[in-house]
C-alpha cells in the first residue's frame, strides 16, 4: 500500500515493506517488515493534452528516509530495526543510523522530524529552494494526517495483513508469521513500493 502527501516541490511517500537483505550486517540478519517513509522531490511536467488532461506527476529524488521495521522473528512492535538514513547519494540510501529515541517512540520520533523540513533538507546536504518556507509550513500542518497514515500502515503489518514476502498475501505453506517455510527463505526480497 503506498500514501502520498504532495507540497509545492516536496512530497512524504509512506509504504509497508518487506525486506531481506543478500549482504546484511552484524546483528541485522534474517527479513525485515515495517512501514519505510520518505521525503522526496516531486515533478509536475508540462500537461500531455488540453487543459483538461491528467497532470503528469513523478516522485523523485530521495532526500531522507525513515524505516520503521523490526525482524520478521521478532515480536510485533519490537521495532528492533527501527533506522533512518538522513541522507541519499542520488538514488542510494547512506548508511543506517539508529538513534535510541527513534526505537523508543518511532511515531513521535518521526512527527517531530517531519515538522522540520529545514532541519531534515540541512542534514541531507539539499540545495536550498524558493518553495522550501511554503513546504515547511505545509507539511508541518500535515504531519498528524501523515502519522495517522503511518499508524494504520504499521498496524496492518502487526495484524499480518500488510508487508508479507508476496505481495501481502501469504503464499501456500506459508505459516502466519510471514516466514518462508524451514530452507525456503529467500537469498534477498523486497516487496513494498519504496
């Protein structure tokens, strides 16, 4: 399931996520589920037909990220792999970067940064744009209807409805806690918009 929040030049993308990682590291082996949040930029191109026709829309480059995911082998809410990546080379994610508070209180966590466009472009390293004070203030006014979003997102991936390893329904022999029957586990997985 994806959401979408557009502003002026940016836009928040929030999606379940199911992940397993061919080359993981110490400590973060085994599938991943949670719900991923991202600050992107957004491109509105030139109409395609009359002024009537559909408004061609692209999200695009990566700015931050937020993965609020936990082991598939752990217990719901655990949020053990709860992480952020605060900044992207292009399209590539920088390393992990776990913080205490993030892990204690992800929603919180995550509502406080998203009320800091300035604080979050800064941190990435983005140019400065015109739109940027008009976005800021727009998304702070959208920060409960994005983590609303998010809460409903990430109770679906407890309940087991959302961020499973085929697109969100368990495959036969699947047990219910999303793990790919013993010797069946995918080498690498990603099943999730983002």
């Amino acid at each position: 399931m994806l959401y979408a929040f557009g502003f002026e030049r940016y836009g928040v993308v929030v999606s379940d996520l199911y992940f397993v990682d061919p080359n993981p590291t110490k400590g973060q082996e085994g599938a991943e589920r949670g719900v991923r949040l991202e600050l992107r930029v957004l491109d509105r191109s030139e109409l395609k037909g009359s002024i009537y026709s559909a408004q061609p829309i692209a999200v695009d480059q990566p700015i931050w990220r937020a993965d609020l995911l936990e082991s598939v082998a752990g217990p719901p809410g655990s949020f053990d792999r709860t992480h952020h990546h605060p900044a992207f080379r292009g399209w590539e994610p920088g390393k992990r970067v776990f913080v205490k508070e993030l892990s204690a209180d992800p929603v919180g966590w995550l509502a406080a940064r998203l009320s800091d466009l300035d604080g979050l472009l800064e941190q990435a390293g983005a140019d400065k744009h015109e739109a940027d004070a008009a976005d800021a203030a727009s998304l702070r006014a959208s920060v409960p209807e994005i983590i609303d979003a998010v809460r409903r997102l990430l109770a679906m991936v407890h309940a087991g409805a959302l961020a499973e390893p085929s697109d969100g329904q368990p495959s036969d022999g699947q047990p219910p806690d999303g793990q790919p029957p013993d010797g069946q586990a995918p080498d690498s997985a990603r099943v999730g918009w983002l």
